[in-house]
C-alpha cells in the first residue's frame, strides 16, 4: 500500500486542486496570519507545539529495525491501509500547496524535498513557509534522492499520527501543525539515505573554530555539539566564548543535522536555523540573541506583547517557543559555506556531547575514543519541552541523542567509534554537563519526587570558558578517580572549587551515586546486539 500511495503522491501535481508555490508567495500569504514584532520579523502560533514522537510509527524492512510499538502506535499499524486510503480520498478534495527545497549544499549529496500541505485552514501556510526559510532553492540537478512529505494539519486530533516510510522516502503527516514535525520529518528521512551513502548522520551542531595558543600561533578546529534539544547543542554551537584574541574567527556552521564522512568532513543540512527561544539573555547568548533582532527573524509560539516586544522569560504559551534565522543574521561569524572541511584542511576536530545531570557526573570530562563511544551510544540527558513537554525534566537516554536515527543503533554506534580510532591523533572528545551537581531527592511511596537538597548550575559563561579553555589548549586535566576520565584541574574563567563534590554529599553518597550511574549505563549498553564489547568494557 505504501507504494502505491507514493505513486499517488508523486502524480498529486497533475490534479487541479494542488498550487506549487515559491518562498516569495509562501511569505506574502503566511504574513497575513503573523503578528509583526518590534524589529520588524513575524511572530505565528500553532495548536500543536512540540512533536509528536509518542504517535510517530515507522514502517520498513528488516533494515529498518522497527521497535516495540505503544498502544496508540499498535492502533496507528493496524490501521495504517485503511489510515492512507483515507487520506487519499481527502487530497483529491482538499486544497493543496507544493512547496519544493533542497537539503545539504554540496557537490554529492543534496535530498530534494517535496511537500505537499492542505490549506483547507488557510493560515496552515505559515508552517510550510517557516520550515522553506530553513533549506535552500530547490535544485533538481544536485545530487540525491527525492523526499516527499504529506502533512494534513487539520486532521482530527484523536487521529493524530506520522506514518513513515524510509525505504519509499516517504512521510505521512495527520493533525499537526507544529512546524518541527515538517521540518525533521524531512531530515528524518535524509538521514536515514544518508546511511545508506555510507555517511553517519548527526544530531549535532558545527562550526569552525581558529583559536590562539599558548605559544601564539593560531590552530583551526572544527566542532560537532552533540545533544537534545533545549540542552545547550545550539547555545554553544553558535556562542563565541569571549575569543578575540589576535588571529582567533569564529565560522558558525550549523545547528542541528550534519552528515558525517569517514575523512572527517560533516555536511551541513540548512541554510536558516530553527532555534529554541526559552530564556534568551542578551548576557550569557549574545551572538543569538542579535541573530533573533534581525527583521528576517520568524516566531512560533513565543509571547510577544502589545507593543510586538518578544518575552522569552513568559512561558505561557509553552517552552517550546521557536525561531527561525538565516545563518547570515550572525554577521561576520558565518561564512558562505555550511559544511564542516574533512580532517586533513583541520588541524584537529573538538566532539562534545551535552548532557544534563544533577548529582556527581563532572561538569567536564576528557574521553578516550572508548568512553566517547560509549557516551554517544548512552546519549545521557534529560527530556525537554521540544520533545515530551509531560515529561520534561525526566532522565533520558537516546543513542547518539538522535531521536530520528532509523534502523540499527549498534550500527551506528560502531562507525562512530572506528572513526574516532581511525582518527586518535586528530580528534578530541569531551562530554560537557550543562546541569551542575548536589542534587538530593526524596522519593515517597508513589515515586514521587521532591527536591530535598537543590542543584548548584553551572551558567552558560563558565561552562564557555572551559571551551575556550580547550581550543586554547590552556586547561590543565587530572584523572576522575569515580568515572576514569580526565577532569580539569584548572581553567581560567571556570569556578572548580565551587562544583567540589565534598561540598554537596558524603563520601558514601557520592560512591552511591557513582556507582549506581555505572550500573544503568552498563546495563543500558548491554541492550544493543553486535556493539563493540570496548565500547562496553569503558562503563567498567
């Protein structure tokens, strides 16, 4: 059945009810349904306001490595033949807009997108013109395959569901209107062809770093920030860490999906960023901050007051507030391309993965090749309001923090890993923990939780500083007697004393709470058939 519904999809434009649209028309009919802010952008709201990963089922071969289905996603399978022939009879009635773009921009692999979005609800445009302003033209010369994307936003809610078919490059969108379902559904399906270009694709923020060293000379790193959303990957990605010394650029690349190639090089995805707004301070994300000033600037679900100001810190409308940028609102620390150079045009490459503890996990720490395999298969954080706002603040693990990855994780896992040691003398691996230390909760007999001891954060600024610590080369690293790593000793502009353990738990309580973290990740390790066993052993 999927099949042939693709077939119907691809012969939609041939009927009389579907209009292909350029990026200048998409604006001028979404901007009848924005609110225009104080600096001139357009702000937009939308019913749903995160994805929907609890009602997104995928379909596919053995390759495809289908998981265990929830119950809503059961009734989603089993009644997926009569769910599409439904939603044929429906496009053949419904107004529909096709909107062309292209993914990537380089000279091997560039998806080309097509969407087509009822307007049954007129003002569902916005969500095809925000996503529009995230890709580039579309190319029909540039290599890649064809992606084609159904969404019906105004499907009925208690019939909500994304239907996707890797193998057909195919995506079913029913009742949301968020633009992030459109906007990763794309993606999804990108990363999923660019496996099988034998390319690993990331959930990962990069850019290209020039950065002075202790005996004056300039050394140019590039760097991946590997995270959920609303952890820190974009926060960092595109901050400047206080660098200006002589002969120190900062080229920010992008913020969410790269493909990584085994010689090092990472190709970028969009040419617009799709950030999260929650708590935006001119202080401690300056560069941001700017970028969402400019008039270019496009909002979703932010509150924006009578006289078009943006409160970022007014979270009424959810903590999922949105934004998309072209890269060139970053002025000067952006260049014209968006892919990261391979290995040997780099002096080396920094991967950092964000995560977010609160007990006694280092606020840094220095990773083997072994341990930053291990870290990028446990994809240790906590879940956000970009995900499953019912369950935000909860501990999660996700391999590769890659919600989208299809197909197996062991796989994934192990390509990572052999290019790191094909690359040891190359590439640096850290793992940054943006949440802090000293937590102590107090569980009743229900399982609730209640703060009985509150974690001490580690702020956006230090958290800078160690990073312009290491591409300084200037931080001084001692070993982790709980975890084998290394952990910085000393970096200028990082408070270490304050994070001291001793100051928050017992000797005991931090043995606990050490151990029983090993225990989880090797436990957790052990759920991924044909993964390295080093990967494994570096949780010993």
């Amino acid at each position: 059945m999927a099949e042939s519904f693709l077939d119907f999809v691809k012969s939609l434009p041939e009927q009389g009810n579907v209009r292909t649209v350029s990026l200048e028309e998409l604006d001028a009919d979404a901007n009848k349904f924005g609110r225009v802010t104080s600096t001139g952008g357009r702000s937009f709201y939308s019913n749903v306001r995160n994805r929907s990963a609890g009602v997104a089922v995928v379909f596919g071969g053995d390759r495809v490595a289908t998981k265990n289905f929830n119950p809503t996603q059961q009734r989603i399978s089993e009644r997926r033949e009569q769910t599409l022939e439904e939603v044929r009879k429906y496009l053949l009635r419904a107004p529909l807009l096709r909107v062309q773009r292209t993914i990537g921009d380089n000279s091997e692999f560039n998806p080309k997108c097509n969407l087509f979005l009822s307007v049954q609800r007129a003002d569902n445009v916005r969500q095809a013109c925000l996503w529009s302003h995230t890709l580039r033209d579309y190319d029909p010369s540039s290599p890649g395959p064809d992606l084609y994307e159904v969404c019906i936003p105004e499907w009925p809610e208690n019939e909500r569901q994304v239907l996707v078919f890797p193998e057909e490059n195919l995506t079913v969108i029913l009742g949301i209107d968020y633009v992030g379902e459109v906007k990763m559904g794309f993606l999804r399906m990108a990363m999923w062809d660019a496996k099988e270009e034998g390319l690993l694709s990331l959930h990962a923020g990069s850019k290209v770093v020039a950065a002075q060293q202790p005996d004056g000379s300039s050394k140019r790193y590039g760097m991946l920030f590997f995270g959920l959303s609303g952890t820190g990957k974009t926060t960092h990605a595109c901050h400047g860490h206080d660098m200006g010394a002589p002969g120190e650029v900062m080229d920010i690349l992008q913020d969410d999906i790269v493909a990584l190639g085994k010689d090092g090089r990472a190709l970028g995805t969009e040419r617009g960023f799709y950030l999260k707004t929650e708590g935006m301070n001119p202080d401690t994300q300056a560069l941001i901050y700017g970028a969402l000033r400019s008039p270019e600037a496009l909002f979703e679900n932010v509150m924006l007051t009578h006289d078009g100001e943006i409160d970022y810190s007014d979270l009424s409308l959810g903590g999922n507030g949105r934004a998309v940028i072209p890269r060139s609102s970053f002025g000067e620390h952006v260049g014209g391309d968006i892919n990261l150079p391979s290995l040997d045009q780099l002096d080396g490459m920094v991967v950092a993965f964000i995560t977010r503890r609160m007990t006694v996990l280092p606020l840094v720490s220095r990773l083997t090749p072994e341990q930053a395999a291990a870290a990028f298969m446990l994809g240790e954080s906590v879940e956000t309001t970009a995900g499953d706002p019912r369950r935000a603040g909860e501990s999660v693990r996700v391999v590769g923090t890659n919600p989208f990855l299809i197909g197996s994780e062991a796989d994934e896992g192990n390509w990572f890993y052999d290019f790191l040691k094909n690359n040891e003398d190359k590439v640096q691996c850290y793992l940054l923990n943006t949440g802090g230390v000293g937590e102590i909760l107090e569980r009743d007999e229900q399982g609730r939780a209640t703060v009985k001891q509150p974690v001490t954060r580690v702020p956006i600024p230090e958290m800078s500083a160690v990073i312009r610590g290491i591409l300084r080369n200037t931080a001084q690293w001692g070993e982790d007697p709980l975890f084998g790593t290394e952990v910085p000793v000393s970096v200028e502009g990082f408070d270490i004393g304050k994070y001291d353990l001793s100051n928050f738990y017992t000797d005991e309580q931090i043995q606990e709470y050490a151990d029983r973290l090993k225990e989880e990740r090797r436990a957790h390790l052990s759920g991924f058939p044909g993964l390295n066993p080093k990967i494994m052993e570096a949780c010993n």
